[in-house]
C-alpha cells in the first residue's frame, strides 16, 4: 500500500469513528458552493448528518416530521424560544425557523458529527449560544465553524449570473448581501476559498481532521 492512499484510509477513519463528534456549522454567500460541499462530505461520511431544524411553516409535498424537519406550531416555537432551547433561530417570510439544542446533542452523542448549514446571523447566535454551556459540554467542545468563500467578487457574480434563473436586480441583491456575509468571515475559526471544487473538499476535510485533534 502506497503512502497516500494509507494516508487517506487514516483520514477516513478518523472522521468516521471520532473520539469527540463536532458540531459544523458552515456558512457562505449565495453561490460560493456550500452546498455542493457539505452535500459532498454527508455522502462520503456516513456519520456526518445535517441537523433538522424545526420550522412553523406547513409540510410541502411529500415532506415528513422529524426527517426533514421538526413541524411546530408558533406557540409552541415561542415557548421553547422563551425556555432557551434553541441555539440558533429567525423568522424568515412569516415563518419560524431554528435548531434545537437537544436535537443536535442526541445526535453528537450518537457518535455523530452534526452540520448545520446555515447562514452567518444563525453562526453568530450560535457563538453567544455557547457562552452558557459548560466548557465541557459536547457542543461547545465539538463546536468548529467554518466560512466557505469564493475567489473573489468577480468570480461570485459569474457564478450567479451563469446559474440563468435570476433576474439583475435579484443577482445585485445576492452581491451586497455577499459582501456583507464575507465582512464577518474573520469571525470564523477556519476559511476556505472554493476557487477548485476538488482543492476546496479536500480542504474542508482537512479542517475537520485538524478540529478533531485539537
């Protein structure tokens, strides 16, 4: 066996049988490819889950409770707001939306690593979430976030604009809101700039392995 493909079962089996599950939360503007990563890492990990979320918004299609997400009503969303049991939560076109503290610690406790894609307001309620944690809590000892940033604004709108279904005035919204999101990449414990898709995964892998040691 070569030393780069022993070297690549060692990281395989490092993420998958972790001695201290992680939370990830992954944040990045609109067209950074986020998604396409974190999609990329739960297929290769099967221990590597997103978290549900839970919302007040009604099923659509052939959505299902508990699998795609936890379906609440608003007074039962604002009494567990009230009880501090969400670590992260907004309202977003009328609707409720946010990630239980008890959701993604049953799973860290599975053996789990939980992802939460989410966007940079959600990660900084998150860092304030933490602050009442014990030290040694699960969450705050698995917490790692990660900010996923494109080349550069030029390439970003090239990304947007190549996509063909949106319209220039919603193509300037995702702009400003992009450099906006990308003043609070500083916040984040590791940066990566997705120029190659393939560099960028390997990159993402390569801080998770660097979370878990530390």
């Amino acid at each position: 066996m070569d030393v780069a493909n022993n070297g690549l079962i060692e990281e395989k089996a490092a993420i998958s049988r972790p001695s201290c599950p992680l939370m990830l939360v992954v944040s990045a503007p609109s067209g950074a490819g986020k998604s396409t990563l974190c999609d990329r890492l739960v297929a290769e990990f099967p221990n590597v889950s997103y978290s549900v979320s839970c919302t007040t918004r009604a099923p659509r299609g052939e959505e299902e409770d508990a699998v795609h997400y936890y379906f609440l009503s608003k007074k039962e969303f604002k009494e567990r707001i009230k009880n501090g049991e969400f670590l992260e939560h907004a309202k977003v076109h009328g609707n409720f939306y946010g990630t239980l503290e008890d959701t993604v610690l049953y799973a860290m406790e599975e053996g789990n690593h939980v992802l939460l894609d989410i966007d940079v307001q959600g990660a900084a309620q998150i860092r304030d979430a933490l602050i009442r944690l014990d030290p040694r809590h699960p969450i705050r000892r698995g917490f790692t976030d990660i900010f996923i940033s494109p080349p550069s604004q030029e390439e970003l709108e090239k990304r947007l604009r190549g996509r063909g279904t949106d319209k220039d005035s919603v193509i300037k919204k995702r702009l400003d809101t992009a450099i906006e999101e990308m003043e609070q990449a500083p916040k984040y414990s590791y940066q990566i700039i997705n120029d190659d898709l393939d560099t960028a995964y390997t990159e993402l892998k390569a801080v998770i392995l660097s979370a878990l040691e530390t």
